[in-house]
C-alpha cells in the first residue's frame, strides 16, 4: 500500500470515528456517559485538526515527492470543513462537557433534554461528518480512481456529495429541533432532585 495512501486512511479513520460519536451523543440519556463521549468527541476532533494541518503544512513546506507531499495534494477539500469544526464544533463541545459536568453527582443522573439538544446540534455534527465525507475524493484519487477523467464521474460525485451534505444538515436540524421543542415549558416535568436543571439546560440548546 502507497505511503500518501496509509496518511490519508489515518486521517479518514480519524475523522469518520468522530462523526460516529457525535452522531450518537443527542441519544445518550445519561448525564456522564455524555460527558464521556463529549470528551472522546473533542479528542478525535483535536486530532483530526492536527493531523489534517500537519500533512497540509508539511505539504506546502517540502514541495517534494514524498508520501506526505502526495496526501496533502488530496486534502484541500479536507481544509474547509475542518476549519468550521476548529471554528464553531471543538467550542460547542467544551461548553457541552462542561455543562454535562455539572450533572455527574450521582451515575445515573438523567440528562436533561436542553444537553441532548445542545448535542444534537448542527454546528457539533454536521462540520465533523462533512469533514469525514470530505476525505473521500482523495481517498479515491489514491486509489487510482482519476475524478477528472470527464467521464461524467466528476459530475456524479459532487451531485452525490451535494445531496450527502444536504441530507446530513436536515437529519441534525431537525433532530436538534425536535429535542429542543421537549426543552419548552410545559412540555416536560421538571428533573427531580437537580436544583436549577431548566435554566443550566436551556442555556445550552440553542
């Protein structure tokens, strides 16, 4: 297997673990165990950023032909996703620990709808998945597939890439909405034996 080959699957493990977790947290019902994966989350995150900004620098220093020159070549479409996970995710997902911290007194403490919203928000899931999505081209390019050929391949993938994103977008926002509709007054009692649970909930929701 091509050295460029093996920086790019690493890269794309990478990535895909973290938005398979973060697609998992609005479910969790329990106060700790989404404070665990809130900190799995933002650990592959950071990894995946640093990984993703070292084969890039180290690219764009060397120029050369080594394997690293070669994954970087595949990993532009990689850079602008990855920037909104730096920008918006690893920032929501801190708050979101910090704020299931709060609630990890006892084990089996429930989490209260406003985190599993706050999770389930777009800006935590979608930039993570986009980015693993978005190593898939030079995955293929390492792999011998040419997506310039103008064989209408090129056309296809981003038509199939489009509507992925698209589709991605919907399922978390309409996830997050119908969590944070539970977080209404009214909607749902009040969690017993957790003083101040509604406001420290619906601070985070949004």
């Amino acid at each position: 297997m091509d050295g460029h080959l093996i920086v790019l699957l690493s890269i794309a493990a990478v990535w895909l673990a973290a938005g398979v977790v973060a697609d998992g947290l609005p479910r969790l019902d329990r106060a700790r165990a989404l404070r665990r994966r809130t900190g799995w989350l933002l650990a592959l995150s950071v990894a995946g950023l640093a990984l993703t900004a070292t084969v890039l620098v180290a690219g764009t220093i060397s120029g050369g032909d080594t394997p690293v020159d070669r994954a970087a070549g595949q990993l532009p479409l990689v850079a602008v996703p990855a920037l909104a996970v730096a920008a918006c995710t690893v920032r929501r997902v801190r708050r979101l620990r910090a704020g299931a911290g709060a609630f990890t007194a006892a084990p089996e403490t429930p989490a209260p709808y406003g985190l599993r919203a706050a999770a389930g928000h777009p800006l935590i899931g979608l930039p993570v998945q986009v980015t693993a999505l978005a190593t898939l081209p030079g995955l293929l390019r390492a792999g011998g597939l040419d997506l310039s050929a103008g064989n209408g391949v090129t056309g296809v993938t981003l038509i199939l890439g489009g509507l992925a994103v698209l589709a991605i977008g919907v399922r978390h926002g309409l996830r997050h909405n119908r969590l944070a509709e539970r977080t209404l007054p009214g909607t749902r009692p009040a969690l017993a034996g957790v003083p101040g649970s509604s406001a420290a909930a619906g601070s985070l929701h949004v």
